[in-house]
C-alpha cells in the first residue's frame, strides 16, 4: 500500500500520509508516553481569510519554540517564533492562530507533541495533500491540568504547485512551469495524536480565484506543464538543460493533458517535435484534441514524427526539435476556455505547443 517508492510523483503515485488513502499501522506523529492526554478542542483566531498572492517560495510546516520552562501556561500560550503584532494579528493577514485545548487524563505528568494538520476540500482543481502538517511543538502538561497551546497557522502553507499559475518577478533558478497557489475553499483544521487520529477540528475558509485560464494564443506551452497523464514521462529536452515528453519506455502511447486554455481565435498549432532514442515498434505520432461538451473531439489530423536523417545517430537526433504548424479544425473548438488532451505514440517526443491564430489575431 506504500505506492510505487521509485516513482518521483507522489501525488499520482499515492505516496507518504499526504496521498496514501491506506490506513497506517502508526500515522505520523504516534507516540507512547506514561500518561494519557486527551485532545477538547480546536479553535482559530479567525474563520474567514484571504489566499496570499502566488508566489515561486515554499511555506513549509512551522516549528515553535514555547517559553523556556516548557511548562509554564504563560510559556504555553504565547509562541515565541511567532509573526503576529501585538494584537495577535499577522501585519501581513495571512496567519491564523490555532488554539488546541488539551487535558491530562492520566496519573503523571505528560510531554506532548501538539500539532495542527490540515485536510482539503473535496474536488479541488489541482490535487491537495489529503493531510497535511501545518505546524507542532512540544508542551509538559501536569496531571490533571488542563492547557490552550496557541500555534501560528501560515495560510500559504496551504499551497499546491499549480502549473498554470504565474508569479511575478525573478523566476530565478526556478524551471519548472507554475508557481505555489492557495486554492479557495472550506479546509479542516485538525489537531490529534497524530495524522491517521484527528478528534478536533475547526473550519477555516479560504477566500479567492478561480483556478487562472491559461492564454494559449501566442504563448508556447511547455509540454511538461500538464495537469494530469498516463504512459508518458518526462525527459531531458537537450543535453544541458529542460524538460519535454515522452512515450514511457514500455508502453505504446500516453497521454498529458492540459486543463483551462483559452484557444478563441486560434486557427492552428505549433509543434516542437522529435524521436526518441530508443525505437518503437509503433508509428511514431502526435493527436491533439480538446475537450467539449463531455467529450474528446480531434482537432487535428494525426502528426508524423519526422524520421531520423540517414547516417545521424539516434542519440543525437532525439535533441535536434523540429516544428511543425497545422491546422486546426475550428467548426470543433469550443467558445469557452477548454482541456486539451495531446497523445503521443512510439517513439514521439514533444517540448512544446504553440497555438496561433491570424496575423491581426
């Protein structure tokens, strides 16, 4: 039930606690200890936030160090790595405060790893963790006493690696498509024992966009910016650096789709194309088609890779791109912004799709 541990997509994979749907024999964050705490209540500071803007930085789960007695419900209830102003505020208004309410149940004194995890709405458009860790820390509560521990939630903690997204600014050493995004939505604030045991939780809504509509018209889409696939995988566009798609050694063909492009006005596509190395005992192809109405419908004839020149290695034809423009059957292009589904047979290897339209488009 691990999921394929030599498959670096987690997400399609179904790895780690963040995608695995199969119960644990020990979820993150178990442990034994010689008392018993019990988990009342979660509350937070607010219901209701704005998504911070896209951005290309990562908001990782955060660690917060208490009062240095550990003990003291003075120490407990004020973070000391903490953002907020003297109000209790984030200055920025893109934290909330969780506050978990625990009680020792037990005959001795406990040490406790508090932590708040975070759980998606259902039918988000790009795919959420099904759990994740938001933030923890460690607290001493005395026999029978009851403590609030107060954590900082950072909302872009929340984010996704959305291909569509765009930030602005540097991208850097950043290549991948796409920047972090906040999905707007109703997510569960939890707080347990540990990720497979959450007893208490609080609702906090996220405030924003719609998933962007990508541009198509003009703009090359790198081929690995999809959305979702089957029987392809990435590989390396030239010898330095890049990336493009491939039909998965093994398989016959594969698909990479490409959700929301606005394709109005286009009258034709742009294909950079190869071979790969490695050759099929299939026709090496190309289909494009876009979804409509429920439905798949082709909107190009089906696409020749050109062969490899006589006498040329096929180690380095697969890094030589050739572009080829064809026409698009426009009585089948949907008014409204659409999926776009490109399938690749044999040895077909693509690094991009440009949609164009006429000259005064």
């Amino acid at each position: 039930d691990a999921g394929d541990l030599l498959d670096y997509d987690v997400v399609t994979a179904g790895q780690t606690y963040r995608y695995n749907p199969a119960a644990p024999l020990f979820g993150l964050g178990h442990g034994l200890g010689y008392s018993t705490v019990e988990h009342e209540s979660v509350t937070l500071s607010t219901s209701r936030v704005e998504a911070p803007p896209v951005t290309l930085e990562h908001a990782p789960a955060r660690w917060v160090e208490h009062g240095a007695d550990g003990g003291s419900l003075a120490g407990l209830s004020a973070p000391t790595a903490s953002a907020f102003g003297a109000d209790g505020e984030s200055p920025a208004g893109r934290e909330v405060i969780a506050t978990v309410t625990l009680r020792n149940t037990g005959d001795r004194p406990a040490e406790e790893l508090v932590a708040v995890w975070a759980q998606p709405p259902a039918d988000l458009p790009v795919p959420a963790p099904r759990t994740r860790l938001l933030a923890w820390t460690r607290v001493r509560i005395e026999r029978g006493a009851r403590v609030e521990v107060r954590l900082p939630v950072e909302v872009g903690s929340l984010a996704v690696w959305d291909v569509a997204a765009e930030a602005s600014g540097s991208r850097g050493a950043v290549v991948t498509p796409g920047a972090f995004r906040v999905q707007a939505g109703t997510y569960r604030l939890a707080s347990g024992p540990s990720a497979a045991d959450l007893p208490v939780s609080a609702e906090l809504t996220v405030v924003g966009p719609d998933r962007p509509v990508r541009s198509a018209i003009g703009r090359a889409l790198p081929a690995a910016a999809f959305d979702a696939y089957a029987g392809i995988v990435t590989a390396d566009l030239d010898r330095f650096a890049g990336d493009c798609v491939e039909v998965a050694l093994g398989a016959e063909s594969g698909w990479a789709r490409y959700g929301l492009l606005d394709l109005a006005g286009a009258r034709r596509v742009r294909l950079r194309l190869a071979r790969r190395r490695i050759a099929a005992t299939r026709p090496s192809e190309l289909h494009v088609e876009v979804r409509a109405a429920e439905s798949w419908q082709r909107v190009i004839t089906p696409v020749t890779v050109p062969n490899v020149p006589p006498g040329e290695s096929r180690t380095e034809a697969q890094y030589q791109w050739v572009d080829v423009v064809v026409p698009l059957d426009a009585d089948a292009l949907p008014a409204d912004p659409a999926d776009v589904r490109v399938t690749l047979t044999g040895a077909a290897r693509l690094a991009a799709l440009t949609f164009e339209g006429d000259a005064r488009d």
